[in-house]
C-alpha cells in the first residue's frame, strides 16, 4: 500500500497483485476509486462536503440533495441502457424540523414513519401508488414497541410477529418468532454469550478463555477451535 503525504491511501494491492488506486481533489476528498478490473467510481461534492453525485461502474448515476439543515431529500438514480435510454427514479424524503424521516415517497409508493416522545420508531406504514400496486407492491405496516428502558421488545408485521425478552443487564435472552419458537441466548458471568439454542435444541456452544475471549464454538458438526477448523462428524465410515 502507498499512502499520500495525509496519510490516505493512494492505492493498494491484494496477494493476487490487483491493485485498487484511490484520487483525492484539493480538500482531500476522494474524486475517484478505481478497482482490480480498471473501473472507476466518481464522486463529486458541494461546499459543504456532502456527496451530490456518484457515478458508478455500471453507468449509474446518483445524485443527492439536502435540505438547509444537511439532511438528504433527495435521491436521483439516472441509468444507461444497451439502446442509449436513461431510465430516472427518484426517491424523496420528507422531514420534520429536527431531521427525523417522515415520510419516503417514490412512483410505486409511500412510506409513513411516526416516532414516541423519546425519537424511538413505532411504525413504518407503506401505501402503494396506482403505478405500484400494478407493479405488485402491496400496502403493508410495521410496528414496534419498546419497554421503559427504551429496549425493543415487539416486531409486528402482517406475516407475525417477534417478540424480546432481556435479563437485567440488558442482554437478549429469547427472541420469540412468529412460529412461536423461542431462540434461547445463554450467557454467563458479565454477558458473554455462552449458547444459542432453538426450544433447547442446540445451535451453537461458545467457551472462552479467562479474559471472556472466545477459543472454543461449536455449530452442528463443525467445531472452531482457537483459529483452527475441525469437522467432529463421528458417522462411522465418515471421512
């Protein structure tokens, strides 16, 4: 790797000897990134330093904007087809005056986000425009509901619902799925994950060593052990 007198990369190159290069422009902003296959990416920005375009390897273009408080607005995705087209979709975002997401608006559909007094999300409603809604895109709301700590303890969808469940360090202990299954997290000590199981169906052991790092997982039949990969599959005649 080569570095810049900033101390940036200038470029650098794999163990296969591709290498990737890297442009900056005078207030060190990277213009440009060119990867192993000679490609280049170019970024462009206002005075502000905030990115207001990207132009990608695929012909993709995007370009942002933002409102008088720095939040983005906007985003314009300009494609390039085999015949020459340029297909455009824009995406807008509407905000309130402390910059939270109100609402994202598109031509398939709308997307409604509402917060609680403490800035926490309680619901993401999306209502399909008529251009939408024959492209398949159908309504739907998500909600979630959180308990006095502030930690998320609910998830609904219209396909169900998970559901959270902590000890009093505030470390996941089960994770109930819409099926009604329970993901079981066990910890030990300070709150180092110790075993995942399914409805006491083991997933997955971790033992660690006296500073809590992990030197021992098991997954099913694959065992990591300090680095080192073993299968204990014991089926006779297995190899």
């Amino acid at each position: 790797m080569s570095r810049n007198a900033r101390g940036l990369p200038k470029w650098r190159q794999d163990a296969k000897g591709q290498t990737i290069t890297y442009e900056y422009d005078k207030a060190i902003r990277l213009i440009a990134l060119t990867n192993e296959n000679d490609a280049t990416y170019n970024f462009a920005y206002d005075n502000s330093d905030r990115l207001i375009e990207e132009k990608r390897i695929d012909n993709l273009t995007r370009r942002f904007s933002y409102n008088l408080g720095g939040h983005l607005t906007q985003v314009e995705e300009i494609g390039y087809g085999d015949k020459g087209e340029q297909p455009r979709r824009s995406t807008f975002l509407e905000r309130d005056p402390i910059g939270r997401l109100l609402a994202k608006l598109n031509d398939d559909a709308r997307q409604d986000y509402a917060y609680d007094d403490g800035d926490r999300l309680l619901s993401i409603q999306r209502k399909q425009t008529d251009i939408g809604r024959k492209l398949g895109v159908t309504a739907e709301k998500l909600e979630f509901t959180y308990d006095l700590l502030g930690r998320l303890t609910k998830e609904t969808t219209p396909q169900g619902a998970l559901t959270y469940d902590y000890d009093p360090l505030s470390n996941l202990t089960t994770l109930t799925l819409p099926t009604g299954q329970h993901l079981n997290h066990l910890y030990y000590g300070s709150g180092h994950l110790h075993q995942l199981n399914l409805d006491g169906q083991l997933i997955s052991d971790m033992e660690r060593d006296d500073l809590h790092r992990e030197i021992y997982r098991t997954q099913g039949k694959l065992t990591i052990n300090s680095g080192a990969t073993t299968n204990t599959n014991t089926t006779p005649g297995a190899t």
